[in-house]
C-alpha cells in the first residue's frame, strides 16, 4: 500500500477557489487508473491546538505500490489537474507520501 495525501492552500484572492479545487479534483483525478482509494475534502476545524488548520483542503489517495502512484503523477488527467485546477486555485501545497 501507498499513501498520498496532499494538503492545499487556496488562494485568498479567489472565494470560490476551494469548490472549484473540489470539482476539479473529482473530475481528473478520481477517474485516474490505480487509485484505490480517494478521498477530498475541506478542513474540519477543531479546538485541539494540535490540529493543523491553516489549509483549505485535503486529498488522500490509496494505490497498490510506489509505482502506480509514480505513474499516476505523469497521467495526462493528473498534469492537466495540475495546470487547470491546482495552478489558478491555489497558492501553496505540502504532500505527504509513505508506504
């Protein structure tokens, strides 16, 4: 098993910048072959101070080994997410992956 997950900035500027990554994310990435699990959403804020609230969003993607999600990264949804949605939406991002 290999676990994604990435946590999104959006842009201040942009109200609807979080819909908008939400939507896109669902229309290119979710269809991509080899994700196994997938999972977006908005941050869930919290009166833990050891919870990070900073974000806007946040991705979590299964797949069966490092080699799917390598591949999954140069898939043509994937680079096309990056540059329609990722790139106009957001100002920021931090992913996380292990095994």
């Amino acid at each position: 098993m290999f676990s994604h997950v990435v946590i999104f900035w959006t842009n201040p500027e942009k109200p609807d910048a979080v819909d908008a990554l939400l939507a896109g994310a669902e229309k290119y990435l979710k269809p991509i072959p080899g994700v196994e699990f997938y999972h977006i959403g908005k941050m869930v804020g919290s009166h833990r101070p050891v919870v990070e609230q900073s974000y806007q969003a946040a991705l979590n993607l299964v797949f069966k080994d490092k080699a799917t999600q390598d591949a999954y990264q140069v898939h043509p949804l994937h680079v096309e997410f990056v540059e329609k949605v990722f790139k106009p939406n957001c100002s920021r991002a931090t992913v996380y992956d292990f095994a």
